[in-house]
C-alpha cells in the first residue's frame, strides 16, 4: 500500500512549482522569439540568430531610453529609498508619534491612486500657459524658470521622473516603519544617554538596523526604474524626440507601432538581463539573510 505521507510534501510544492512554469516559459519562449523577425500578422518567422540583438547594440535609441532610465534608477534611489527612510523615521520620532497616524495616511494616499490618473493630473500640473507650476513660480517673481516642462527635451525627462517620487515615496516609507518599528527601544535610549543626537542616531542606529529593508527597497525601486511605462508614455510618449524614452517605451512603440516583434523580443530580453544584474549586484552588497 502506497503511503500518502511520503507525497504529502510534494503535494505542497506543486502549486508554486506550477506558478514557476507560468513565470518561467514566458521568459524562455520570449528569448526564443528574440532570435527571429517576425510579425504579430504574418505566421512566417526567419531566422536571424543574434542579428536583432547586434541592431540593438549599434542602436543610438535604445542608449537613449537605457541612460533615461539609469537617470531614473539613480534619482529614484536617492528620493524614495533614502528620502522613505528619513521620512520614516521622522514619523517614529516620539516628538510626532501621536501625530504619525495622520501623516502616514497622507503621505501613502498618492500609491493608492491610478497612476493614468495620476500622470493625466500632472499633464494640467505642468501645462506651460495654466499649468499651477509655472503660475506658482510667476507669482513668486521666478519667471524665467517657468517652462515648458514636457515639451522642452532638456526637462522632460526629470519632470516625468519627478512623478514617481511623488507618488512612490510613501510606500517605501511605510516599509521602512514596519522595519523602525522592530528595533529595539532600548537602543535609542541608551544612544541618548550618550549623547547621541538625532542624526548619529539616525545613522547609527536606524540606518544599520533597517539594512534587509533597505535591500528590499532598492529592489523594488530599480526594478520599476528599469521597467517603468505608465508615466512616460502617458506625459510625453518618449517624446519630444526621443529625450523621455525609456525602454519600456522604445519597446511597446517597436513591437505594436512598428510591428517588428523580434526587435521588441531582444529589447524585452535585455530588460530581463539587466534587473537580474542588478539584483545579483545588490544581493552581493547588502549580503541580505546573513548575520553580521
């Protein structure tokens, strides 16, 4: 008779293991198609091997949208990851703690709204003649500096970015609470005997304490940055030019404008390669899950 006990365990691994599958053949039938021209109206693949892979690398676009999107990974890090966690921990200081509750729900109100939403409010936010922006900064005598935000190619770019902080930087402060929340009072206390101020206890106490959520922040936040679609297609569609194309951009325009699928396959594959880099390069940094 045949023991269920020795199957039971296996049983439980099956639905992750069939969620892999699902994961997993996506990534590898799109490498596949990468390695062919092809159309979505035509059944006929050729066979091209690593040609649209080669067209890629001498493609001044694609360097175009990979340096928009490097300038969105750095500025991302530096206004949520690092701006989340002074903002976190300020709203866990016992000055404002009784307050916390209320400046949580406003600071993670922007994540709980579209983000088409979103971009079409900023799309009035920024507009050049009644755009509040520009007439704030007219009223405050800095007419010079009122712009054209997203239809001048040296701003479009930062003025796309600047969304995402706005609306991202609350959730990655409410991550960091919940990992505040785990040190141990203690610490603090006898930082302040010392004679700790807030910044070196920030810094040595917060800082260190919070290392695995930081890993975790950085993942999520360079992993949008690298994949990051809905605010720049909406505000500028890459343009004016090309200075606001990232490569989610440069991808969807190359496999549903310009119906070249295995050109947007090899872009799409790229994209894969260089958000596993970096969190095979984080992991190595942060040495998450291991014991100081």
């Amino acid at each position: 008779m045949i023991k269920l006990d020795k199957f039971l365990p296996y049983l439980y691994l099956l639905p992750a293991l069939v969620f892999l599958l699902l994961v997993y053949i996506p990534i590898f039938q799109n490498i596949g198609d990468s390695m062919y021209n092809w159309s979505t109206f035509s059944p006929d693949k050729a066979f091209v091997g690593m040609d649209n892979y080669f067209t890629l690398f001498k493609d001044p676009v694609f360097y175009e949208a990979l340096k928009n999107n490097i300038l969105y990974a750095v500025i991302s890090i530096i206004f949520q990851v690092f701006g989340g966690l002074i903002v976190a921990a300020a709203l866990e200081d016992k000055l404002i703690r009784k307050f916390s509750p209320i400046f949580r729900t406003v600071y993670f109100l922007p994540v709980v709204v579209s983000m088409t939403v979103i971009a079409l409010l900023f799309s009035f936010f920024y507009n050049p003649e009644v755009g509040l922006l520009n007439q704030f900064l007219k009223m405050i005598g800095l007419n010079n500096l009122a712009l054209p935000w997203l239809g001048d190619s040296e701003t479009a770019i930062y003025a796309v970015i600047a969304v995402s902080q706005w609306q991202s930087i609350g959730y990655i402060a409410m991550l960091y609470i919940v990992s505040i929340q785990k040190i141990s009072p203690e610490l603090y206390e006898a930082a302040e005997m010392d004679g700790a101020n807030k910044i070196k206890t920030f810094f040595h106490i917060t800082v260190p304490a919070t290392k695995e959520m930081t890993f975790v922040a950085v993942i999520l936040t360079l992993t949008g940055a690298f994949t990051v679609f809905n605010e720049p297609y909406i505000l500028t569609g890459g343009g004016p030019g090309t200075s606001s194309e990232v490569l989610s951009t440069y991808l969807y325009k190359t496999a549903f404008s310009k119906d070249m699928m295995g050109y947007a396959s090899a872009i799409a594959t790229v994209i894969l390669i260089i958000t596993l880099l970096i969190s095979l390069v984080q992991m190595k940094i942060f040495k998450t899950g291991k014991e100081d």
